[in-house]
C-alpha cells in the first residue's frame, strides 16, 4: 500500500536508513511497499533482498525530480520497466537537460502524478495518487469523475518530529539556505510518514475503489531479480569454449617461458587453477584482463599486477602480475575457489599519467553501453557535519571553522551550538553525495543502464548509481584498474636513463632488481627515499630495525607496518622474534607448523585464516567471513559474531584453554580493515626493490623521475636534497634549459617550471615550444619579443635566475625589462626588435648579497638551491654529533644542530608526541622522538634549522635522539629588505616542514601487549 518510500539514499531528502524502514514496514503489518528514492536506484537490490526476509513484497520505482521540483513516481512492472526509466534518466543526467514535466510513453513503467498536478488526460499505465488529507476534495464531481485512475499514495520520508527537522535541514543544506529561509515547496508535508496498515486503511474506508486500484497497480509490479547469475561480460572471445582454449593455450606459452618445459609443480599448479577457472566460468574475466595488459604493453607502459589475484599462477603465466605464487607459497584458493560466492578481482596500477590512456581504451574496446566505474556514496564527515549544519543555523564561518577542527567537548555550549551537535550526531554515517569510486570498472554483458541509470561526474567517465559491495552482491566482478605515482617513478627512470645514459634497463624483468646485494645493503640501512612505499620515517626505521636484505623479509615488513599489525602489538613482537629467533617458544604447534616462517606472528590475512582453521576447526567459509572483515569488505556484523560465538565454542570443543584462545582472537581482530594478504605485501615489495635498484645504479635519473611525479611522501626539496647527495649539480629553471618538468643533462639538473607556483602552466608551455622552433634565446631582449608574458612573470624569472646566461645581474636584468615594457605594444612582438638593433642600456652596478640569490629562491621555490640551509644560519656551530656517529654513543646526551625534514605526530596516552626526521650539515637522515612533556616546553616551530639536546638510544641497530631540548636557529635577516625591519624575517616563514598528523588509538607498549613467548598449556 506504500507506493512513495524515501530512504537515506534519496540524498539530502529522506532521513530512514534503507534497513529501518523495511523494519517499520513489517512493524505497521505492511504486505507490500515501493521504494521510490529521488532520481537513483542506490538501495533497491538491498530493498529487495530486506523485503524478502520479512514476507513484504518489494516494489522498485524512482521518484522523478527536476531542480527539486516533483514531477512523477515511477513503478516497474519488470525488469524492463527499470531498464527504461534507468536510460530515460540516464539521458537527463548525460545530456544535462531538465525531466519533462510528462512522462514519456513508457511500456512497462507504472506512473503516479500527485493529486494537484497530473494531466487531465492520462494513459492506460497513468494513474494519480491522492493522500488522506485529500480526500474531501473528492466531494467535487470533476475529481469524482476519475476515481478509476486514483491510487492511495501516503509517502514515506521521515518517523518523528526530531526526523521531520533532519529533513528540514537536509533540505536546506541541499537548496544552500538557512533553516528561516526554507520555503513550504522546499520540504516535505508533515504526514509523510508510515502508520499501521489497518490504520492506513480505515482513512480511506469511503473509498474502496482507490483501494481496489492501489492493490491491482501493486498486483502488475512484480520485479524479480537473479542475485546468482554472474553480470560481468561474459565471454571475451565469444563462447566459453573458445575462451577456455584461449586462457589455456596462454597460460602453457606463459608457463614455458617462466617455468621452463620441466617444472612438474608449476605444470600440476597451473592444470589445478585452469580447472576452477572454468568451474566457476571466469575464463572471461581472466582474458578481458589479460587483453587490458597485452594494450598497455603494446603502448610501453609499465603495470603492477597486485593484490589476491597474485595468488594465481595462471595470472603469473599471463603477465597479470609479476609474483611467483610458488617462490612464496600462495595459494590459489585465497583468490579463487569453488566454495567462495564472492567474485574475485584484480587490482592493476599503472602510473597517474597513462591511466586515463588505459580508460579510454576500456570504454572504446567494450562499449560506452556496457562499461562504467562504480559509485560510492560520501558519507556526512566530522568536519563536513559542522560545517553544513553549522551554516544553516546561520553561524559565521570563524565559528564553522572552530566547530570543525575542534572536539565536541570543546566546542561552546550555547543553545545554536547544542542544535548543531544534536541533529549533526544524526547525519553521521548518512550519504551526503554520489561519487565515482577511485579505481573500480565494471564491463557488463548486458547494457548497464538495465541496473542502473548512470551519471556522469565532471572527469568524464560514467559511473552507477551503487557502490562496489552493491556491485558485487548482484554479480559484478570490478576491474580495479588504479594509478599511484610510484609506477611513474619507475617508468619515467627507465626513459631518462635510456635518454641521458643511453642504456636500456628491462625493469620487468624482476631477477634484475630482486635480492640484488647493493640493493640488499641499501635496503637494510634504510636509505630508500624516493621508493615506492619504503620511503617513510617509519618503513626506513623498521627497515633498519630488521635489517632487512632480503625481498622475503622486505615482503613480510610491507605487512607488519600497517596499522592492523602494529596495533595488536604484533609488528614489535616480530621485531623481537627476527633479531632473537632463539629468545623465544611457539606457544601452540598450531603457530609453528602454520607461521614458522613468521615466527608464530600473524602478519597476513592468510594467516589469520590459517588459525582460525587449524587451531579453532572453523569451517572454511567461517574464515573468508574473518577474511573479508579484515580487509574491511565484511558488511555484516551480525555474521562476523556468528563466527566469532562459533570459534570460541570450537575453541572449547578441542580443549584450548580459554586464555590462549582469548589472545589469539584478539590478535585477529586487531587486524580489521589494516592488513594486507601475502600476495598484495609481495607486489608491494616487488616494485619497491624496483625503484630501488634504480635508485642505487642511476640514482639522478630516478630522483629527477620522483621531483617529476610530484614526489610522494617529502616534499620536492628533499628529493632535489637527494639528488645533489647522489652527485648532481642541481641548477635554478633557466629559460633554456629547463622543460616544464626538471630536466636532465648529464649530471646536471635544471628544475623546471612547474616549481615556479606563480608562473602560468600555459606560459611555461610555450616558452619550451617557441626555444624548439626557434632556438635559444639570446637575451632577454630577444625572449620578450617572443614570448606573450607580462611583467610579473617576467619579474619572477629573473629572480629565480632564468636569464643568468645572458652575463648580467638580476638588479640590470630588471632595469632592462621595465624600459622595454613601459612602452611594448604586443603587435610588435615577432618583428620589430629582430629588425633593429637591440639598444645598449648604461646600467649602474648595484652590489649585492651573496645570500640575496637564496632568498629569491626560497620566496618562488620555498628552498634555497644556491646554498644549503645551514649557510644562512647566523650561527657556524654545527654540533658535537653527526647523523653516522649516532650508533656509537647509545644511552650518551648529544647535542646536534640539524635542519627539519618532517615530523609526524603520534597520540599517547599521556597525550600528543612526534617522531621527528632531519638532515645534518653534512646532509645525512636522523630521527628523534618528541614526548609530550619535552613539547610543552620546546615546541616545534615550523620548518627551518633546530639545536636538539637529547639522549641516544639504539632500537635493534636504528638510533633514535629522545630530545630533552631544543630551539630553533635564526637564518640571516634577509638582505634584500635591509631598510625594512618588519620585511627582513618574512619570507623564512616559507620554509617548509612535512607534517603528517594520526588520530588513531596509540600504540601499546610492550608490557601492555604481553604476548606470551613460551608454551600454553591446555586446560
């Protein structure tokens, strides 16, 4: 009888979750319901599936809007019905033109106008739908006269009064007005919510007939959907025949070349997983993959196959990945078996810049009808809360800015404030907007629009109107085609390599990089900046901490650093059990048989899943429930504590005690949401031993590679640091010399343009074309007159040193430029200057600085390229202690003066800390730790050179300075402003830090983490 129900997913508009309303449905003894959410599908599979379980037949339709105006509810009678509403809307949203205010002639679509505005004349499939209060409009004959097409329409949008002013001000932050501002058009009437059905009944008992013609209009609804039946294309080549015959004979040839002819484990391996492949039909999905791969290897581009699909040989053998599922021992099961009703799938990055290249390729090859990424729904934020509700109340932006950066408790407690923390508490996990998932594609057999209608957000790729777990519970399987820089660090060194040294390096080939000896010795003294995820203060410190040199021990630090691992307590017990393998006992055989090669520590998601198997006898499919809520993909709580009751009482059944079966679960359930499995960990450590073979052996091509990727987790300044440390001459953008990005030059490197923030990208552009057309620039006479730029970008050139060819100073530089243009017409330029001959100016000599040139660089570049830091501190003290001493004075006070890299701030329970990462003069890498007592007195302040006095200790071979002290140094007054005392210090403010902030629960100490490192006995 409810024909018109509003979910959360009718955004900014309906205040009921999707799951609440379905159980006020079966609360008011409702038999049969519609969920019309406003101009999206989002909930109907989830509706579907919830009306099912409580015996209420579901209805699917959209309520259809133009510019919050309401235009008609549209219900299907089939699956066709939603197929045709879903390409009317999408045609609206792709071609941006409002709905008609009359539905278009729709064959298995059911249409109800509101009462007050429906068409005199409708159709056989029209009806219009009247409520309670209405109903004494009836008296009058001309409405009287269309009982016949009147159907019972009590909308549903919200369940109390404290919901009606949710909706209120989702309404008004939707239209982008304060509350006093919303018009009665602007929201819903005060009975729309759901009552009982016999109640609902009794209102409209004089008219039986509207009744009547509610229930036949429900009767030819009757939408079914098969939740079973795979959507993804089906066949790549046709048939699944020719399919499997195709995967086959690829994965022999793939299989020769790696494996050789006589690998009897490889051939039973590869045998095995081409038979549940076919089993499960995902030939398909194997070749459509392999097809993507085989492109983008036509093209030159570098993939990295990562995540479970690297637990198959199959996709080893057709290049998918890049992991030998052998060498370390994965199994095919994690990513594909028969027993797994969730589809697989596999995560592909290429670099940000050919990603796009790689999309399109998809779109073209498959067809704009079938392909399209998946939505997500972005959901109301702490700040994002505060700030929306906060404005419809009417408060200042100073006060929104406090709400949202502060905690509640210290927020005002004035009544405007208590409202805007009760009704944004609401909102919190509500959807605030559609959004295009970041990576995931999928390529439907059937048109897609008869899912979903699509939309098409502002990057030009069409997305769905549900999200990725939507996707998958009605049987696609998401292509995660995904992009990361590190891939254009490797990929772009390659080129420079090949362009400056002329020597090609085979990057894919991985026995090139992998467990290479000076790659290893790098790697296990933490010197990987500018590498793909081992790059970081903490990955280099755990690095040193394990000593790694090795790519297995590199795979298992990949895992341990996340933050599911480290919570639990398990990255320093393995840190402990690696530098003591003989200080310790398994405390169950399970561990030792199962994580030997962990040292009973549980680092992956397999092997959580290993002991909920072998130690707790849980059924396998128990585990991919443990599995799935690891990895954060687990949406039902309710399953996970079936499982969890179930391992506890499984637990019992074989004897465990109850201690040792506590800590282990606890163990497992640390890892929610933050632990990788095994072959994701490889993948990752594959391509970071590739960057940092590259690194090692042409260490300026991959630094100049890194500064041209826009770094990744310092600053440009640290890898132009790292560069001139690995013997490059780095020079100031020179117009010609430099491109847009820096450029190389033997050793010599020219940093581009792109670094000057207040140059114009098009500019910048046009200077590198017109010098390739043309040739150099002869002066800066010569450059005005060919290149379109004003006196600001003119200015901003000279003071970086741009023109510094031409022998004469910036002071002469800028004299020149302002003669010229005070009287340059623009329809001169390409002509008149070449023809005469350029004037000799009588310049004065004005004497400058030496430093002047390192503050015009820290003003356009935000570091100094002419000096280092440390020549313009006031001070020559340079400390008692260097960065490479530090090992031998452990438990010594050292007093170090150094320059800030970054720091990253770490919650305790006795409040804020900060790891500290700094250079010394001699530009080697520290760290320190900053506890909260040492900050309140010695704080950090911003970016620049810091005296530290602090105490050494030495964490299994990685010291670190606790700091007692320290204060910051004064640079030089800056000589360009030395008549102005209040300019002298101004642009020192510009040199940065790189701050990373956490607001997770603090780590716990070793004492508090006690895991046991003898036996348990059984109980």
């Amino acid at each position: 009888m409810y024909l018109n129900c509003h979910s959360f997913h009718s955004l900014r508009y309906g205040t009921i979750p999707l799951v609440e309303l379905i159980q006020q449905a079966a609360v008011c003894n409702v038999k049969a319901m519609a969920l019309t959410d406003i101009n999206t599908v989002t909930g109907i599979y989830d509706f579907i599936k919830g009306c099912e379980e409580v015996n209420i037949k579901p209805v699917v339709g959209i309520e259809f809007r133009c510019n919050h105006k309401f235009r008609y509810i549209g219900l299907a009678k089939n699956a066709n019905g939603l197929a045709e509403m879903n390409r009317f809307l999408t045609k609206h949203n792709f071609e941006n033109t409002p709905l008609p205010l009359a539905a278009p002639e729709f064959k298995d679509v059911c249409i109800i106008y509101l009462f007050e505005n429906g068409p005199k004349v409708l159709k056989d499939h029209e009806y219009v739908g009247i409520c309670a209060e209405q109903l004494p409009k009836l008296f009058l004959p001309e409405w009287r006269a269309r009982l016949d097409k009147m159907v019972l329409l009590q909308s549903v949008t919200f369940r109390t009064k404290r919901e009606f002013n949710l909706h209120k001000i989702l309404r008004a932050i939707d239209t982008n007005v304060i509350l006093s501002r919303l018009t009665t058009d602007d929201y819903c009437k005060t009975s729309e919510v759901m009552i009982p059905l016999e109640e609902l009944l009794t209102k409209f008992e004089e008219y039986p007939q509207i009744v009547k013609n509610t229930e036949k209009l429900i009767e030819q609804c009757n939408f079914e959907f098969d939740f079973k039946t795979p959507k993804n294309k089906k066949y790549y080549s046709g048939s699944r025949e020719s399919d499997m015959k195709l995967l086959t004979d690829l994965a022999w040839e793939g299989l020769s070349k790696k494996y050789g002819d006589d690998n009897l484990q490889a051939k039973a391996r590869i045998e095995k997983e081409l038979q549940v492949i076919d089993q499960l039909e995902f030939s398909g999905y194997f070749l459509i993959t392999w097809d993507i791969i085989q492109y983008s290897i036509s093209q030159g581009f570098l993939h990295i196959g990562r995540g479970s699909g690297a637990n198959s040989i199959v996709s080893y053998c057709l290049g998918i990945t890049a992991i030998c599922p052998i060498e370390l021992d994965l199994y095919f099961e994690r990513f594909l078996n028969v027993n797994r009703k969730s589809p697989p799938d596999f995560d592909i990055d290429w670099s940000w810049k050919e990603r796009d290249t790689i999309l399109r390729y998809i779109f073209d090859k498959y067809g704009a009808e079938h392909v399209a990424f998946c939505g997500t729904n972005v959901e109301f934020k702490y700040r994002s809360i505060f700030r929306e509700v906060g404005k419809v109340f009417g408060l200042p932006k100073e006060e929104l800015d406090l709400l949202a950066k502060n905690p509640m408790q210290l927020h005002d407690k004035n009544q405007i404030v208590k409202l805007v923390q009760e009704y944004g508490m609401l909102l919190e996990k509500y959807p605030n907007q559609r959004s295009m998932h970041s990576c995931g594609i999928i390529i439907s057999e059937e048109p897609i629009t008869n899912y979903t209608p699509l939309e098409m957000p502002p990057k030009g790729f069409p997305i769905v109107l549900f999200d990725m777990h939507i996707a998958e519970d009605i049987g696609f399987e998401k292509f995660d085609i995904l992009s990361q820089r590190g891939i254009g660090h490797i990929d772009d060194s390659v080129k420079l390599i090949e362009k400056n040294r002329g020597i090609k390096v085979d990057i894919r080939d991985t026995t090139l990089s992998k467990n290479e000896a000076k790659a290893n010795t790098f790697l296990s003294h933490g010197k990987t900046i500018g590498c793909f995820y081992i790059e970081s203060p903490a990955m280099r410190g755990l690095l040193r901490r394990l000593k790694c040199d090795n790519y297995k021990t590199l795979v298992a630090a990949s895992s341990i650093i996340r933050p599911g691992v480290a919570q639990s307590g398990m990255m320093k017990e393995y840190i402990f059990r690696h530098n003591h393998p003989d200080r310790f006992e398994y405390f169950h055989d399970v561990f030792k048989e199962q994580l030997g090669e962990t040292y009973g520590v549980m680092v992956y998601q397999e092997d959580v899943i290993k002991i909920a198997l072998h130690y707790a006898g849980l059924p396998a499919a128990d585990g991919d429930i443990l599995r799935r809520a690891m990895s954060g993909k687990g949406r039902s709580k309710a399953a996970l504590q079936k499982v969890k009751d179930n391992y506890f009482a499984c637990c019992a059944q074989k004897g465990h005690s109850v201690k040792l079966s506590e800590e282990i679960y606890r163990q497992i359930e640390s890892f929610a949401g933050y632990s990788f499995c095994k072959a994701h960990s490889a993948s990752y450590a594959v391509e970071s031993y590739q960057s940092l073979y590259l690194k090692v052996y042409y260490p300026i091509e991959f630094m100049v590679a890194v500064i041209n990727n826009h770094g990744g987790f310092y600053r440009t300044e640290v890898y132009v640091h790292e560069a001139r440390m690995s013997g490059a001459t780095i020079h100031n953008p020179c117009v010609n010399k430099s491109e847009y990005e820096t450029a190389l030059y033997g050793i010599d490197v020219y940093l581009g343009f792109m670094q000057l923030e207040g140059l114009e990208t098009k500019t910048t552009h046009f200077i590198v074309r017109e010098r390739e057309t043309n040739g150099e620039f002869k002066s800066l006479e010569d450059f005005i007159n060919r290149i379109p730029i004003g006196i600001e970008g003119i200015q901003i050139l000279i003071f970086i040193g741009a023109f510094r060819f031409s022998g004469k100073t910036k002071n002469q530089l800028l004299v020149i430029a302002r003669l010229i243009l005070v009287n340059f017409k623009p329809e001169n330029r390409n002509g008149m200057l070449l023809q005469e001959p350029i004037k000799e100016y009588t310049l004065p000599v004005l004497e400058r600085s030496a430093f002047e040139d390192a503050f015009d660089e820290i003003e356009l570049l935000s570091f100094p390229v002419s000096c280092t830091p440390f020549d313009l501190l006031q001070t020559k003290y340079r400390g008692q202690v260097l960065a490479k001493d530090l090992l031998s004075h452990h438990k010594k006070t050292v007093k170090m003066l150094a320059y800030l890299i970054s720091r990253k701030h770490v919650p305790t329970k006795m409040g804020a800390m900060y790891f500290g990462t700094w250079i010394d003069h001699e530009g080697e890498y520290f760290d320190t730790a900053h506890f909260t007592d040492s900050l309140k007195k010695y704080p950090f302040q911003g970016g620049g050179c810091y005296l530290l006095l602090g105490t050494v200790g030495v964490d299994y071979h990685f010291p670190t300075v606790t700091v007692i002290k320290m204060a910051k140094m004064p640079f030089v007054p800056d000589p360009r402003y030395s008549n102005t005392n209040d300019r002298q210090y101004k642009v020192h403010e510009q040199i940065k830090e790189d701050v990373s902030m956490t607001h997770r629960a603090p780590y716990p100490q070793e004492h508090e983490i006690n895991l046991p490192r003898h036996k348990m006995g059984q109980k």
